[in-house]
C-alpha cells in the first residue's frame, strides 16, 4: 500500500493510515525480510514460521478448517517440517492437520477470543498456548496519548476494549478461507 499498490486494504483506515507512516529505510527493512523462515528447534526439528500460510502472506485457515484445505496449504512444504507456526487470524489454537502440527499463537494486540496478550511457547518438542494478562484500559490511554491516527479512541474502543470472540472471528474469517 506505501508504494501504491492495491491490496484490497482501501477501505480499512488503519492500514492506510498506516502505509502512509512508512518512510523509505522502513519499506527497504520489510524488502529485506522473508515472509516465512524454518528453524531447527529442540524437540521439533525444523519449524516453519510463516504470516499466514506457507504459501501465501495472506491466506486464511482456521481451527476449523477442512483437512483437504490444509492439505493444500502444505503442498510444497518439505516433509521435515512437521510444525507450523502461523499467524493472520489473530486466532490462538494448536490442532494437527494433515500430518503436521498448526500453531497459531493468537495475538499481542488484537486477540480474538479474550483480552490478554496471546503466544506460544515451543519448548522441548511441546507447545504451550500462553496469555499473558495486559490492562486494556492502560493500553487504551498510552496509546491515545501517542498515537497520531485519526480516531485511535474509537478504533482502541472496537478492538482492543471489546475484542470480538471465537464465533464472531469464524464468521468473518469463513469467507476466505472457502466455505
């Protein structure tokens, strides 16, 4: 979006907000990161670590998603990789899906489900879902009191002092993910 491009993001304020706050040197530090990398972890073995799939930065799957969707989505991941780490949905689980083990730490900022800052601790070939409890109405003043977007209190209000629950989140994920 900085640089123009349509990603379908048009209509969503923040994230056009947002672009609009990138410098040069901050497009150039994302140019350089990759969208997904695989480290070997103790007890795992090697560990794939992505956005949303390993195959697109904006995919969608869910907790509930068919096993022929994730069949897909793990087409040209190496056989090796036995665990998945990814994101997107803002969504925490853990669930094995075609033969592989998902883990989708949820969120710091904007969970789904109940407040808190939400991750995943790999540790000795075990996940464990964590939640670490954050003050939502701390967060709410610190930011307004630093934030520059327009409207930031009634956007903090939607989504950070009323986070939207599990049913809420599968609805509104549903669509992308093909059903």
């Amino acid at each position: 979006m900085s640089r123009g491009v349509d990603v379908g993001l048009d209509d969503d304020p923040v994230s056009v907000w947002g672009a609009a706050q990138l410098r040069p040197d901050h497009r150039q530090l994302l140019d350089r990161m990759p969208e997904q990398v695989t480290v070997e972890l103790d007890g795992f073995g090697p560990v794939l670590f992505c956005h949303a799939t390993p195959r697109d930065d904006q995919e969608v799957v869910l907790v509930d998603s068919r096993v022929e969707r994730w069949k897909e989505v793990f087409e040209d991941v190496p056989p090796s990789v036995s665990t998945v780490v990814c994101g997107h949905t803002h969504m925490p689980f853990v669930r094995p899906a075609a033969g592989r083990t998902v883990v989708n730490p949820g969120s710091v900022g904007l969970p789904y489900g109940s407040t808190g800052a939400h991750w995943a601790l790999l540790h000795d070939g075990a996940v464990t879902m964590r939640r670490t409890p954050l003050d939502r109405e701390e967060v709410i003043r610190q930011t307004v009191r630093r934030s520059a977007l327009p409207g930031v209190e009634q956007w903090l209000d939607a989504y950070v002092r009323r986070p939207a629950d599990d049913v809420e989140a599968l609805e509104t994920f549903g669509p992308r993910d093909g059903r």
